[in-house]
C-alpha cells in the first residue's frame, strides 16, 4: 500500500492554511461574525450614516430653508436700501418694513398659487 499523501488534518494541508491566512487578510466569513467589541469597530470604519428617516429630515430643511431665503431676501434688501437712500416715515423701522414685504411676497404667492389650481390668470 501506498502512504496516503493526504495529511490527517486540513490545517496542515499548505493550500489550506493560505487560503484561511488568505480570508483572515480580505476579512472572509470570520468578519461576518459579530460580537461585541467588533461592531464598535465597524461602526467607526463606516463612518456618517443616516437612516432614511434622517435623511428625509435633512431634504426638508433644505427646502425650507430655500423658501425661506426666497421669500425673505428680496424684502431684506429693498428695506436695507430705502433706509440708505430715503430713509422711513416717523415711527416706521427697518423691521416693520421688512415684516410688511415679507407678509406681502406671501400674499403673492398665495394668489398666484389660487389662480393657477383654478385654471385663471394666464
């Protein structure tokens, strides 16, 4: 009989030590198994990350926030500009000029917004 070239054990088998040192390197099946200590460090290595939810909350600020820049920085502005050039009434102030500007671009979206779902004003 021949002696078996086999080993008797697969960790002594040289092919198969370089593919378990070969999946410890690339992080192989062992990786996937989590515990404890593991996924503090995984957390740390995926970095910033935000659900869904997360994010939904970030689109709307934006959005708010651009409507917001819209329908306050032209009022801003124009008051800014009177106050250099002509200046105000007795009693009237920058504030009261650009709360009235502001409730009046609102005013004008609001209507332009009803005559477009009515179908009027083209």
């Amino acid at each position: 009989m021949q002696p078996s070239t086999a080993p008797a054990t697969p960790t002594e088998d040289p092919e198969e030590v370089r593919f378990r040192t070969r999946m410890e390197q690339i992080g192989g099946p062992k990786r996937r198994r989590r515990r404890s200590g593991d996924e503090e460090d995984d957390q740390k290595d995926r970095g910033f990350r935000l659900g869904w939810f997360g994010w939904l909350l970030v689109d709307a600020f934006i959005i708010l926030a651009t409507v917001g820049t819209v329908l306050t920085w032209p009022p801003i502005e124009n008051c800014r500009a009177q106050e250099k050039s002509v200046g105000f009434y007795a009693g009237e102030t920058v504030g009261q000029c650009i709360r009235r500007g502001i409730g009046q671009r609102i005013v004008n979206a609001d209507q332009r917004i009803k005559m477009m779902l009515r179908g009027s004003g083209h």
